[in-house]
C-alpha cells in the first residue's frame, strides 16, 4: 500500500511530460481507432476528418492533441443531471461562473469572462444572442476546452476557448426519452428530452428536442450609504421578482455519403423562448439626499419578452488532388423583443413617475469557411482556410418617462454591422519519437459600422496577426509523462455595444442636472482599440495506467491596450450641467498568470484494497495586476483569486445504483477598479450530488441536488471622490434546487 501511494505522488511530483502528434500511432501506447490507409499515415487526419467507427477515450483524444485540451464526453456531461450548462462547466479546472449558485451565469476561464474567453457551439462563434444557458446538457455531445488558441479555432482566447458540440450523427440507433421535474424555493419546473438516432437508407440523422419551463421567486436587499459635502444618507431597498419563463430548443443532423471520400451534412437549429417577470421594491431613506436624485418608497415592475433564433448550417467534405477540402457555411437569423413598465409611488401611494421601455432587436448573419488539409509523407500534416463572418443588427427602441421621450435627439433607431475575414495555416509534425510541434500563423480583421442618430455612421476597423506555437516532449517515446509548451499571441475585439457611442441615462437622476459616480450614464467609444496579449503555457502531465491523469499547467498572458470602464465627469450634449459617464477606454497594459492543478484517479490506484471510488479534484489560483491602477488589488475586473474542485464517485457493490458529489469553492476578493472605486465579492461554496438507479437496461432514475450549501450571495462597492463617498452592500438568497429524472430507451 505505501509502495503505490508514494509512486501516485512521485508520478504527480515528476516534471517530464509526452504528447504524441494528435492521433499519431506512434504515440499512445494503445493505436488509435481504425482508418483508411492514407489516414493512418499520419495521425493528425484521423482527428479532422469524420470516423465512423470507435473514438478514443476523452482521455485519449487529450493526451494525444498537440494543443492543450481538455475533453467531456457524454458520461461526465449527464453524470449529475445538470439543469445548465454553466453548472456542469464550473467543476471543471479553472473554469468560474459568475452567477448566483445553482443558476448558472457567464461562464468564464482563468477568471476572464466579458470576451477573454472563446464561446463556440460545432466550432462557429455563437451570434444572435443565443445564451448557453439556453442549451440543455441533453443536447451536448462533448465538450472541448482549449487553454490556448490555436490557427484554425481562433485567436480570440486570451484565457482559452470552450467549443460546445451538439448531438452528432447515426453512431448507433437511438430513441432516448428522459422525462426532468425540477423544485426550488417550493416551486415544481417540469422539463422533458427526447434524443433519436437512426438511419434512412443511406442517410443518417440525428434530432434532438428539448421542452423545459421554469418559475423563479427571489429577494434582495441593498443598503447604500452616501457621504456628501459632510451630509449622509442611507438607502435601504429591498426587492421581490417572480420570474417565469418557458422555451423550446431543437437540433437536427442530416448527413449524406456523395462517394468515396465525399460527404454533405445539415445541421439546423431552432430555439424560442418567452417569458415575463413582476418585480416590487420598497425604500427606506434617513438622512438629507443628494441633489437631483428620483426618490421613491414602492415601486413596481413589470417585464415581458421573446426570444427567437434559427441556424441551419452546412457542411461539405471531400478529397481534393492530394488533400482534403472541407466547406462550411450557414445562415441564421434572432429577433428578441422586451416591453417593461416602471411605477414609482410614495408612501400614500401617489404616482411619482412611469417608465416605459420597449425594444426590438433583431439580427442576421452569415458565414463561410474553406479549409484545406494536406499530409505529406515527411509526416507533417498542413492546415490552411480562410474564413468570412457578415452580421448585421437592427433595434427600434423606445423611452417614454411620464409619457415623454427620453433622448430623442439621438433617435430610437439603431443600425449595425459586423464584417470579420480571417486567413490561417498552420503545420503540425513530430520531429523525433519524443517530440511534435504544432505552428499556426492566422491573421483576422474586424469592420464594424454603426448609424445612429441622424444617420451618423461610425466605423471601427482593426486587424491583428496572432503567431502561435505548441509543442510536446516525453521523455521516452513510449513515456506515460509529456510536457506541452505554447507560445500564442491573442486578441480581444471590442463589443458592437461598447464601440456605439449613443448613450443610456441614469434610471436615478434625470438629464435637467447632474448625477453621482455611482449612478452614471453610459456611452459607447468608436476610438476604442482591440486588446493583444502575448501568452506562455507550459504543463506536466501523467497519465495513468488505469486511466487517471496528474497534471500540472503555468501560464502567463501579457495584455496591451487593456480595455476598462472609466466613470468621468464631462460636458456632454444632452444636459446643461456636465455628467458623470461610464464609458470604455484603452487604460494601458495588465499581466494576468496563475498555475492550474488536477488530479483523476480511482482510489484503487492509491490505496490497495480500496472502495471502487472515483477521485477528481483540481485548483487554481489566479493573479493578475492593472498598470494603470494602484495597489493593492489592481486585479482585472471580476477575476477571483482562484478556484477548486472535490469529487467523487461510488458505484454500489452488487446494486445498480451510483452515487457521487462534488463541492465547488470560489473565494472571496476584492478589487480596485480605479483610484476611487472598489467592488468585493464574497466566497461562493456549492455542494451538488446526484444518486443514479439502473431500474433496467433500458430505465434510469436518476436524483440530482444542486446548491445544497444554499450560500447566501453578498457584494459589496465603494466610491470616493473629493467631498464624495458611497458605500453599498447587496445580499440575495440563494437556494436548494431537486431535480429528478426518468431515463427512458424507447
């Protein structure tokens, strides 16, 4: 028993790594699945090129990609029944979510969310406004998690990129039926998927579908307090929503063999969605109030709104002289409309003021990509495409306050677009039986106008060359150990919303004065410029004999032209009085590094005679510094300090049942976002487990618990300035969320 648990942590300790050419033979110690003669040549083909017979293990397909990547298959993906995608992504390494716990929320990596990280659904950016939230786990295949970019996936990954794969075709005939009842807070939330997979003479298909609906109840309470010219005032709000909603989401894959070599397929998707929410507030003041601020004791609200997106996308292969050629393209189209009134009342409850705000967006956008794959017999495997992304936007939006426009000389009209053209190669070869390379040179503009008032057109154009470079050693050719380096250039572009420049008031403080740091209007900036930053990775890894891995990774980003909102007082066109404006700027350069740490083992595999447990845990702790800051805490905005994972997994000795759990910390931190202003954010811990019973090979029951913690959510602000300073702290609830399912194979 000691002998196996110090060779665990040797194999932990030891610095040497290997990677084999992604799906070289030569490389792992098992051969890959098989494949025509020409593709098992060279391995980096059985990766591109659709197989049809067995995949290697996610394991595996990790250990053999050159680029570092993580992989996770259908058994991970459905393990705890989770109800988002976010709740299934923030266990695994150094990924957060920034939502309250057991809602999901934006998912990011290394702590970087707000563009850091590259969001792809079958390897294309997501538009439209499509939210992964949206996407049941039921529909996700796997999941493939890039902690550097590379030529042919983009270089828009400053902290890596996360590619979620729908449903793929025939592998097998499927009818998979899984009935879903969900409880929070008292409330029942049915849902209901279906999967099927089969075969029409030459035709394979796959359709997935997907019914849910959902009913939320929350509460908040925030105490503001403001120190002004020696006066102080205390704010105490607190908030009640219920929130329902209900949608539909469905993918199909339609792929038909042209000949040898040749394949087309269609891949369509549809989601909608619509849903409304009532929400009541009421405020208690002691003290003298600040000049020109909207008071109020109850308020209330109503919102209602729709969401629609269609994506059919298409894919054609074939061989092409020596090579093969892939063509993809597709077109899609999303509207999402919004009505919500705002009244505010007085403690006789008088009507002070209405707010009316309607909105209609709408987008299309279209795509088309050519790739080109060549082998050669010197083992290096040539990779070159080009690719063409058009998107345009349109948003007739409406302000009414007591029944009168707000900002109507910059009209309720909003018109945009989004042109991007990227051109790539890249070559990945091994030099010797220890080492392969894999290098990329992608270079990619981004033109963007917008028209605005008075048919004012704004124009955005920026371009970036982004060389890259991974490589692996092992120290024996048949080694269990591989170490990965990468050398990257990445980029983030700015957001069509932060480059317009036509602005939003402050909902406290009306445009006939002035208004406080803390509660600015927000405005667009055209000049704004895309951030680069410079990038080193370098990882351990073991793998182990019973399929475990122990891994090590490092990496460094050095940004330039870090893009930051800035609060400011300036002279602006729609008021008399100058205004305090939020609006984003290049603010100068920021480092970011952090070492990221996991572990995947059976427990057999550290002690002998062990229970058949399965162990996963990982943590990372992130650093990052603002030049253009002062310390202590310049950190980039909203980038916790790190993140961990436990869990494990039990299968019952002579029962069809498994159970498992997993517990998810996040720490609190603070951070200074300027020479004025702080925001702190509190610890998060979640608890999830889940108990699977196999009724019958063909019937599962499976119970999952989410947020059994139950942690309340607090946050906190502050702001000073001269003859200035507020103060704001804000507590919600969180809750307990059962979810059952019945898995059914029709």
């Amino acid at each position: 028993m000691m002998r196996s648990r110090l060779a665990l942590l040797a194999a932990f300790a030891s610095p040497v790594l290997a990677v084999a050419q992604a799906s070289r033979p030569d490389a792992p110690p098992s051969p890959p699945p098989p494949a025509s003669p020409a593709a098992s040549a060279v391995a980096p083909e059985v990766q591109r090129v659709e197989v049809t017979g067995g995949r290697p293990t996610d394991v595996q397909e990790r250990r053999q990609s050159t680029a570092a990547k993580i992989i996770v298959g259908r058994e991970e993906i459905e393990q705890y029944g989770d109800a988002s995608l976010g709740e299934l992504l923030k266990r695994l390494p150094g990924v957060t979510v920034s939502g309250n716990a057991g809602r999901g929320g934006n998912i990011r990596m290394r702590g970087l969310g707000g563009g850091y990280t590259q969001i792809l659904l079958d390897g294309e950016r997501v538009q439209g406004g499509l939210s992964l939230d949206a996407i049941d786990p039921e529909m996700v295949e796997r999941i493939e998690i890039l902690r550097a970019p590379t030529a042919e996936t983009g270089a828009r990954a400053v902290a890596g990129t996360i590619n979620i794969i729908t449903r793929e075709g025939f592998r097998k005939r499927l009818n998979d039926l899984k009935l879903n009842a969900g409880l929070e807070n008292g409330i029942v939330t049915p849902s209901l998927n279906w999967t099927r997979d089969d075969k029409w003479d030459d035709v394979t298909t796959h359709l997935s579908l997907n019914l849910w609906s959902w009913r939320r109840r929350d509460e908040g309470e925030t105490t503001t307090t403001t120190v002004e010219n020696g006066q102080t005032f205390v704010q105490r709000e607190g908030s009640r929503d219920e929130a329902h909603r209900a949608g539909i989401n469905a993918n199909a894959r339609l792929q038909w063999p042209l000949g040898e070599g040749q394949s087309f397929t269609l891949m369509p998707f549809l989601s909608f969605n619509q849903g409304g929410s009532d929400r009541r507030q009421a405020l208690v003041t002691t003290g003298t109030p600040p000049d020109g601020l909207t008071l109020y004791d109850l308020a209330e609200g109503d919102h209602a709104g729709r969401f629609m997106l269609a994506r059919l996308n298409a894919n054609w292969r074939a061989r092409l002289g020596e090579g093969r050629f892939e063509g993809r393209g597709g077109v899609g189209a999303s509207q999402s409309t919004n009505e919500s009134v705002r009244r505010e009342f007085d403690a006789d409850g008088y009507l002070l003021r209405t707010v009316d705000d309607t909105s209609d967006s709408r987008e299309r956008n279209a795509h088309l990509n050519a790739k080109y794959s060549l082998l050669l017999e010197n083992g290096h495997s040539l990779v070159s495409g080009v690719e063409l992304d058009l998107a345009r936007r349109t948003e007739a939006r409406t302000t009414l306050e007591d029944g009168e426009p707000q900002l109507s000389e910059f009209g309720g009209n909003l018109r945009a677009a989004t042109q991007r053209v990227a051109v790539y190669a890249q070559d990945e070869w091994s030099l010797s039986s220890q080492w392969a390379a894999h290098a990329g040179l992608r270079w990619e503009g981004i033109t963007t106008e917008g028209e605005g008032a008075d048919a004012v057109t704004e124009r955005n154009t920026s371009s970036v060359w982004t060389p890259l470079l991974h490589a692996v050693w092992k120290p024996e050719p048949k080694s269990r150990d591989q170490v990965r380096l990468s050398l990257t250039r990445s980029y983030r572009s700015p957001t069509l919303q932060n480059l317009l420049a036509r602005p939003a008031l402050s909902t406290r403080y009306p445009t006939d004065g002035t208004n406080t740091p803390t509660h600015p209007d927000r405005a667009g900036n055209p000049a704004l410029a895309p951030e680069l930053a410079t990038g080193l990775d370098i990882a351990l890894e073991r793998y182990l004999p019973g399929g475990g891995l122990l891994s090590a990774n490092v990496f460094h980003r050095r940004i330039s032209d870090l893009m930051r909102t800035l609060t400011t007082l300036e002279d602006v066109p729609w008021s008399d009085e100058p205004r305090w404006v939020a609006r984003p700027q290049n603010v100068g350069e920021a480092t970011t590094q952090g070492v990221e740490l996991e572990a995947r083992f059976k427990l057999s595999e550290l002690l002998d005679d062990a229970p058949g447990v399965d162990l996963r845990a990982n943590v990372s702790v992130f650093r990052s510094t603002v030049d253009s800051v002062p310390g202590p805490d310049n950190r980039l905005e909203q980038q916790p300090g790190g993140t961990a994972n436990l869990g494990a997994d039990y299968r019952w000795p002579g029962l069809p049942i498994t159970v498992g759990g997993n517990v998810n910390l996040t720490p609190g931190y603070r951070t200074r976002l300027s020479e004025a202003q702080w925001i702190v954010q509190a610890p998060k811990r979640v608890l999830d487990a889940y108990a699977l019973w196999t009724l019958r090979p063909d019937m599962r029951l499976r119970l999952s618990a989410s947020n059994l913690l139950a942690q309340d959510a607090e946050s906190r602000g502050a702001t000073r300035a001269e003859d200035y300073a507020e103060t704001s702290t804000s507590l919600s609830p969180t809750y307990l969320s059962w979810r059952v399912s019945l898995e059914l194979k029709l």
